[in-house]
C-alpha cells in the first residue's frame, strides 16, 4: 500500500536530492584534504548561485522515468534505451561526454545509437567491467525508488532495466540498492533497516554488498569517529584501487558511511558526506534522495530549501520541459506510482494527479514553485515570498506612494546570462507562448488599496490585462490572452501590484491556483533570434534546442546542414491540435523536413523534401518511416511553402491553400509534441517563416 503521507515524503525525497547536488556541485571531484584545507568544516552551501545550472544527476532522474508514459508502465530495458535517445541531446548537455570508453554514459549513448540495444548497450560483455562499474548505474536511479514507495523490490527490478542501460556489474546493483533504500525509508523510521532493505535486493556475493556490510560492521566496532571511518574508507576502498574515472565502489562507500555516521539526521548526514570529497554531487544526491524522504519535510532545514525555491533546470533536448518546479514533478511522479500500484488516486490529491489542478497550486507544504518576486521603481527591495495555507505569500515593504508597484511572477525562458555557469549546458524554449490564455486568482491580505493585472514580458516589452481593484480580503480571479505576435518570445508571466493609495505602506497578496492553457498563435521571425553562446564549443539559436548537425543564423533564416542526421526544436511538448507552417528552401541533398508532433528525438512526425520531386510524410520511430507520399516538383534554390493541420490522429498537408495529403495514424500515433526543422544524409536547407496557429474549423 502506498502510504497515506506519500505526496509529502515524496516532495521531500526529491528536495534532497536537489539539495545534495546543488550542495556537493562546488566541490565535485576533491579530496578530503582539498575540502578540509579551503574550506574547513563544509555546513551549509558553498555558492551563492545567480541560478543554478543544469545537472546530470537531475537530468536523468526526471528524463528516464517518462519510458513508463512513452512506453508503458512495464518498460523493457530495451525501451528505457529508447528513452536515452529520445530525451538527451548528441554529444553535448544532459551527461558527461568524456569519450568513448572513458565516460560510461558517452560509451552507452553511441552503443544505443549504433543500433545495439539495452541492456547489451550497458554490459560488463560490451565494454567491459572497468566501463560498465562507473558510477552513473546510481546518480540517475532515485525516481525508480520514488515511483515505487515501500515497495523495494519493484523499485529494484525498475533500477535494474534503467541502470542496465549504460551499466553492468556493481553499476547496476548499486542503482538497485539506491532505489531499494529510497522505496524503503517511506515506510522505515531507521536508517540501518532502510540499509539492510537496500543490501537485500542485490546479490550477497557481490562487491557492493560486501563493501556495504564491512563499513556497517566497521561502525559497530567504531561507532563515534566518521573521520577514522573515512580514513578506513581510503584505506581499503579508495580512488587507487579501482579503474577508470569514477568508479561506483568508492563512492558507494562515502555514502553508506554517511549515512551511518549521520544517525538519520537529514543535515548532519549530508554535511558527512560532503566532506569525504570524492564524488560529490553524486554521493550527496543520492544520499540527499535517500534522507529526505526518510526525515520528511520536517527534517529539512528551510536554509536548504530557500535557495531552491522549487525550481531547477535541466538539459535535454526538448527545450520546453528544461525549466521544471519540484511540485509538479512530484505530481508527474506520483501520477505514475499509483498506477504502477494499482491505486485509486487519494481523493486529497485526485484533480492534481488527473492533471486537472492549475500547474501552480501551491498546495504542497512550503511550496513557491519557482516563483519570485520584484520591485518596478529604484528603490531598495524589501520583500518576502512564502507559502501561506496553500497559496503563495508576498510581503512587500515600502511601497512610498501611489503609483509604485511590484511584481510576482515566473519565468518562462531562460538566457545564458542568467545563470552563474554552464555547467551540462542547459537549454530551453518558452514554456508559454501568445495567443495562450493565463488564469490566476489573487487576494489582497492588507496595507494599501492594490489594483492588479496579469501580465507577461515578451522580449523587452511588458503587455498587460486591464488592471482590477482588489478588495481587501476577498479573492479576485484574473484571466488575460496572450494576443496573437510575430516575434514572440514570452520570458516571464505573472501579476503587476500597483499602489493606489498610502504612504512607505507594507503590502500582503497572496496568489494561488496560476495556469496557462489554449493554442499558441504566433511566428518565429529569424531576424529577431540569435545564436546564444553557451560555452565555447555550445551554442543554440535562441528559443531553440538542437539534437546534432550545423544550426546558425544566415541573413535572417534558420540554415541547417549535416553529415548525417541533424535536428532542431521549439515550442510545447504538450501540444495538441494546431496548424505549423514554414517555408523550406532546399539547398542540397534530398532530405529536408519540416517536423511536427515532436516528442523528443526518436518520436515525431515530418514533411520531407525528398528525392526525385516527392513530398514524404514520416514518423520518426527511431527512424523515419514513410507513411504516405505524392508528388511534388521542389526545387533547390527556391522558397516552398508547407503546412501541417492536426487533429488528433489526423494530419493533413497543404501548400499555398492546396490540399495535398490527408493520413490518420491509427498505429500509436503522436497526439501531441512541439515543432522543429530536420536534415539528414549530408543535406542543407534553409528555413523562415515558422507559423503556429490554432486549427480552423472545417
């Protein structure tokens, strides 16, 4: 049975591992000595980061687990394969490229993409055991134990097919006991039995076991002094004595000795293992996973929480879903638990877990998903969010006249500037777009009479709903269309508060149940974009997210060339039925395409140039099959104008207002996914004019 608090422990699972990479990224790959000799004793976060990057320890976690809505609850390994090459981006972002044979997930990625399959793609057979017993068999697991509460041998079978992936050996029984032990301490109170369930689902002449239970043992005999522990660890399990860049043995030791050592508590057990150097990130995520679901949100400091603010990134290649909040992962998450279980949805939670609840409903203890808060006038911001009975709390001081004016709001895009690094290169398109509608309700708690409008910021320029008064303590729902824009490139959304009376006043608003819905109506001029420079070797045309191939901006239009395979993305994984137009000058080769219904790199429908005068529609299944064809005489050099119209299963092609095909996919067709530009076999196209609108009534 799932337990009756899973929603909370949930949340508070996936908090600590966030809290544990963020805490353990400054410091990845020390040494002990290094961390002690800088820093002395590490308690708290080391960076004040502007925003924090993207990570590999988040991207797989949140990325692999949607094989179960891609392809079933009961994914083979074989399917979670699949998932690696939907979701991560071809040799930059999401992992650590290190080479062939060096990084492990580098290694497993080019096996999957050589069309060998998983688990064969992970296996000590494959690359051998040094490759195949790195460490990534258990940074990317803890949603595996998340998805199954209480329930450690499932989450065990789930780990192993994911781990499998890219790992053999000790690589995948270390994922199956991280997920053994987060499944198990939401219904544990102790750490060792939390333990002893872990140690339980993987083979007891294993390494990883061994080592486990020699550390526990060591802790019996010296149960006071981490350091001597630590000194034990390096002794007989240190970097020396395995091979290969970061092997999973060592670093499992650190975390099984901290967990030990720290006694449960969710701080000190942290702190422990973040001091050990090695691994960091890694150790103190899974470590972190572990802890928060078994400590709960009451075990969990605020300090830790704050810099969060529920939100981190990510770097896959579907820009839209790389700007995430940690509630509605814990949604997305639980949604899938209960079905996994055979559940009924807790009548507490059913209209979130149905997907009928507003994306930012506060609801969850001390939630702000995200959001923030800021001052229109020069003055000094004096400001507070917070969570408040289920909806979000703003207190603003010194609003000194009428007039002045404030904002609480979200961001919907993300630029290179507005990150402290670049760290796994994330990468994002809006998350709202014009012609959508915003819905949000707002309450005026107290100070001066307040009028408030929704609002959104494309590019530079602020557009805004009428303004309404408020009435001080009743609740006002405001709604705004986004109108229909060329150029559009929505970066925040939110509420502007305006002063109407008092003087150097304190204001309390609270916000709940904020939402966006509808068809996008808007273009993509290439004139207005450009090429975002990420680090010195990434780089992306702005509001876009590339698989592979050459992306640049040439005198106004998107030009894409490869050697093989290349693809770009933008716009919403979540939509549906819309009509995408764009104009497509081919410029050699006899592959150019206009992509729709993209679900990510292995999963999309397309419109292809191709060979001999035919225009091809495509799906994309790990390859592009044909699924229907006519003739249409294109010509290189000159500007042909496409549009796809999608309802449901049903996609028709026209050109210039002419009906060209009409095709149902009745073979697990693609209902939603955003749009995007493809080359392939050595081709290069020109592209312009990317239309999105809703689809007219027949």
């Amino acid at each position: 049975m799932i337990p009756d608090n899973y929603m909370e422990k949930l949340y508070a699972g996936w908090l600590g591992k966030l809290i544990g990479v963020r805490f353990g990224a400054p410091i990845e790959g020390w040494s002990y000595e290094q961390i002690e000799k800088t820093y002395g004793e590490v308690e708290d976060y080391l960076v004040d980061y502007r925003e924090f990057a993207a990570d590999d320890d988040s991207n797989g976690p949140m990325f692999f687990l949607r094989a179960l809505e891609d392809y079933g609850l009961n994914a083979t390994a074989e399917e979670m394969g699949l998932t690696w090459l939907n979701y991560a981006p071809y040799e930059h972002g999401f992992y650590w490229w290190g080479g062939y044979g060096n990084s492990t997930e580098h290694t497993a990625y080019l096996n999957l993409r050589s069309g060998i399959p998983a688990p064969r793609s992970g296996s000590v057979e494959q690359n051998g055991a040094a490759v195949a017993e790195q460490i990534g068999g258990q940074i990317f697991i803890d949603t595996w134990g998340l998805v199954n509460p209480a329930a450690p041998e499932r989450a065990a079978d789930y780990a192993r097919r994911a781990a499998s992936v890219s790992h053999g050996g000790n690589g995948v029984y270390g994922g199956m006991f991280v997920a053994a032990c987060i499944s198990a301490a939401f219904c544990e109170t102790e750490i060792g039995t939390v333990l002893r369930k872990g140690l339980s689902v993987i083979p007891e002449d294993c390494e990883y076991r061994r080592v486990a239970e020699d550390l526990i043992a060591y802790h019996q005999a010296h149960p006071e002094n981490w350091r001597e522990a630590f000194a034990y660890v390096k002794a007989n399990y240190g970097y020396d004595r395995y091979p290969g860049a970061c092997h999973i043995i060592p670093n499992s030791a650190v975390m099984v000795l901290s967990m030990l050592y720290g006694q449960g508590d969710f701080s000190k057990t942290l702190c422990i293992c973040n001091m050990c150097g090695w691994d960091t990130d890694c150790n103190v995520g899974n470590v972190g996973c572990i802890l928060g679901t078994l400590c709960g949100l009451e075990g969990i400091e605020n300090r830790w929480r704050k810099p969060l603010n529920d939100a981190f990134v990510c770097s896959s290649v579907m820009g839209s879903l790389n700007s995430m909040d940690v509630p509605s992962c814990v949604t997305y998450i639980a949604s899938l638990a209960y079905r996994i279980a055979g559940e009924t949805y807790p009548e507490r939670w059913r209209a979130h877990l149905e997907g009928n609840a507003a994306r930012f409903h506060f609801d969850l203890p001390g939630s702000t998903q995200g959001f923030r808060v800021a001052m229109e006038q020069e003055q000094p911001e004096e400001s507070l969010l917070s969570n408040w009975d289920g909806a979000l709390k703003a207190v603003v001081k010194r609003l000194l006249r009428p007039g002045y004016a404030f904002r609480v709001f979200r961001k919907t895009h993300y630029h290179p500037e507005d990150f402290h690094d670049s760290r796994y290169d994330p990468c994002f398109s809006p998350q709202l777009y014009p012609g959508q509608t915003l819905s949000v309700r707002v309450k005026a708690e107290s100070g001066p009479l307040l009028s408030a409008a929704l609002y959104v910021r494309n590019r530079q320029e602020l557009l805004k709903a009428e303004p309404e008064v408020l009435n001080a303590g009743d609740w006002t729902l405001l709604r705004y269309r986004i109108p229909a824009l060329p150029c559009g490139c929505i970066e925040e959304a939110g509420v502007l508060f305006t002063a109407l009376d008092g003087w150097n006043g304190t204001a309390v608003v609270l916000l709940d149940d904020m939402d966006y819905s509808g068809v996008p109506d808007y273009s993509v001029d290439f004139n207005r974009e450009s090429v975002e420079n990420w680090s010195p070797s990434h780089r992306e045309i702005s509001q876009f997210t590339y698989l592979k191939g050459i992306w640049r901006l040439e005198d106004g239009v998107l030009s894409g060339s490869c050697a093989d395979f290349g693809e770009t993305y933008t716009g919403g994984r979540e939509w549906t039925d819309y009509r995408f137009t764009a104009s497509l000058c081919p410029i050699l080769g006899e592959a150019h395409r206009m992509n729709f219904r993209v679900q990510g790199a292995v999963r999309s429908y397309a419109l292809e140039l191709s060979e001999k005068g035919l225009l091809r529609l495509c799906k994309n299944r790990n390859g592009y099959e044909i699924l229907a064809e006519c003739s249409f005489p294109w010509e290189t050099g000159k500007w042909h104008s496409l549009t796809a119209e999608l309802r449901g299963a049903e996609i028709r092609v026209l050109s210039e207002g002419k009906e060209l095909l009409r095709y149902t996919d009745g073979d697990a067709p693609y209902l939603s996914g955003c749009i995007g530009a493809s080359v392939a076999g050595g081709s290069h196209c020109h592209y312009r004019d990317f239309i999105v609108a809703p689809v007219t009534i027949e």
